[in-house]
C-alpha cells in the first residue's frame, strides 16, 4: 500500500465521497486510478516526437513545399473548350443509345 498526501479540501472531499458511497478512501483512490489510465491516443501523442522545439507554421510550410512542386504542362492538353456540363452530356450519350443494355429494351 502507498501513502499519497492531499490538501486538506482534496481530502475532505476524498473522506466524503467515500462515505457517502459506503466504501473506503483507499478503494475510492483506487477506482480513480483505473479509470485514469490513458487510452489509445494518449498513449500514441508523442510517439513521433521530432525534437522540434522552434513553433511551426504551416502556412509557411505549405508554402516552400508549394514553391518546390513543379507545374505539370500537360494538365489541361486535351481540354475541349466546351462549355457543356455533365447533364448534357448524359442526355446526348442517352439519345444515341449509349449504356442501355439491348436486354432493357
């Protein structure tokens, strides 16, 4: 058994609870630790840790890895220029038949 010291109001209201659960101080205390134990991310934060004191921004970070990417000129090589959208496209693929399952008709 160990011993724990408490500011005379933890300890009053420790003497409290436990009489008015009808058990002792010690199970109280008990019950308290196992019910504190860390669960799956507080056992997992700081498993990473860098090192890294210095505050991180990452605005900046984004920013420099930004700067790095280089640009793709090929996005964009086959764009149509069409201003049609989507539901216009269903309906034309519609009129010709494209889709529909001979068994359907």
């Amino acid at each position: 058994m160990s011993t724990i010291e408490l500011p005379d109001d933890v300890g009053a209201a420790l003497a409290a609870a436990a009489a008015e659960r009808g058990t002792a101080e010690a199970e109280l205390i008990a019950e308290f630790v196992a019910d504190a134990e860390p669960d799956g991310l507080d056992a997992f934060i700081g498993v990473g840790a860098s090192g890294r004191t210095d505050p991180f921004d990452i605005h900046a970070e984004r920013s420099t890895e930004a700067a790095k990417r280089r640009s793709l000129s090929f996005v964009a090589a086959g764009h149509s220029g069409s201003n049609r959208g989507g539901a216009e496209a269903e309906e034309l693929l519609e009129e010709d038949g494209f889709g529909i399952d001979t068994a359907d008709r």
